[in-house]
C-alpha cells in the first residue's frame, strides 16, 4: 500500500443527503436506541497555500465564494461537523478559516432531524448565543465554562470525556489523502467530498 503523506493543510480542532450533496442536509439519522441523542461538535482548518500556476490564471472566482479565508498567515478553510455519539456524521458545514468556531453550532443544529438530547463541545463554544441556541432545542449543554465566566456552570464530565468522537471522525476522513491534502480546488467539490467521505464512514 501507498504510504499516506502528512495533510499540507494542519487541522485545528475547536469541537444531505447524498444525492444533494449540499451543506443543508445530514448524512444520515442517528442510529435508534433508548437513550436520548448526544451530539458532538468539532471544526478542522484546511490550509490552502497558492502556487504559481494559479497566480498567473485568470481569476474564476472569490476567495469568499470559495469559502477561503486568511487565518495564520495564509488562506485557509474550515470545516464544522455533528456526530452523533457513535461518531457517525450527521452535518457538515464549510467555511471560511477565520470564522469563529462557535457562530455555527445553530446552523448545525438546524440541519438535524432530530433533536439531540445533550451538545458535547469543548469551551470555545462557551457563549450565550450558543447556549441560548441549544435551550430552544431542550438539550443539555455538556460545555465546560470559560476562564472568564463569573459563574461556574457544573456540566457532565463523564459526558464531556466523549467529545473526541469528533475528533477521531476528523481523523478518519484525513486518511483519505485526496481530502487530507485538499486536491479539491472548489468549495463545491471539497464538501462533496467530505460528504461522500463521511457518507462511506457510516458503512463501516
């Protein structure tokens, strides 16, 4: 087997159906047990470096169209995703590097088709926007407090210990080299491929 090269664009954690293909459906619905829906959260930056064949092309489009974005130093691409507590996908969302990790948990939210019964993120998602996003959906916040809150809000650290269900999700799909090193040259191509990615991770 062909060694997997190392991803040239370094993944930042924060943390449709298939013929759409579109970021405002889910890949699948979470598998039917007793227990109620446990959503967890994550977001991978995908750096995308210029070379000097694209410089001297005429341009075809906008690095916001494309959802490129400068963040540390160059142009990069985030990608946000819901699993479920299997760790299977249920949403993906494409954007620009720089934007804030937590400004897109409603979105998230609303491209489910259930309801989740808990939200697993880590602390970047500590904010009133979200927690007020997630009370409207009756769920329980599994969010550790920021540094920076004068109130400490208790939150299940049992609970909390399976958010890197996300993580380890991110990895799969970065075992696929053409994702990992982003060869996709278009936002539409690069999600598709995400999509079908994680369409094949729930056939595992």
């Amino acid at each position: 087997m062909a060694r997997l090269t190392r991803a040239i664009r370094p993944l930042e954690h924060g943390g449709a159906a298939l013929s759409a293909l579109g970021p405002s459906r889910g890949v699948g619905s979470p598998v039917p047990s007793s227990a109620r829906t446990r959503l967890r959260l994550g977001a991978g930056r995908f750096d995308h470096p210029q070379g000097p064949q694209s410089r001297s092309r005429a341009k075809k489009s906008t690095p916001a169209a494309e959802s490129l974005g400068r963040s540390r130093g160059s142009f990069s691409t985030k990608l946000h995703a819901a699993v479920d507590a299997l760790g299977n996908c249920l949403h993906l969302v494409l954007t620009p590097g720089h934007w804030v990790n937590c400004t897109q948990l409603p979105v998230l939210l609303a491209g489910l088709r259930h309801a989740p019964g808990a939200v697993v993120a880590d602390n970047a998602y500590d904010t009133n926007a979200v927690l007020a996003a997630i009370a409207c959906r009756h769920a329980e916040p599994v969010i550790p407090p920021k540094s920076s809150r004068n109130e400490r809000r208790a939150y299940d650290q049992n609970l909390y210990a399976e958010r890197n269900k996300a993580e380890r999700f991110f990895g799969r799909l970065k075992e696929a080299r053409g994702f990992a090193t982003c060869y996709d040259k278009t936002a539409v191509s690069f999600l598709a491929t995400a999509h079908l990615l994680a369409a094949l991770d729930w056939l595992r």
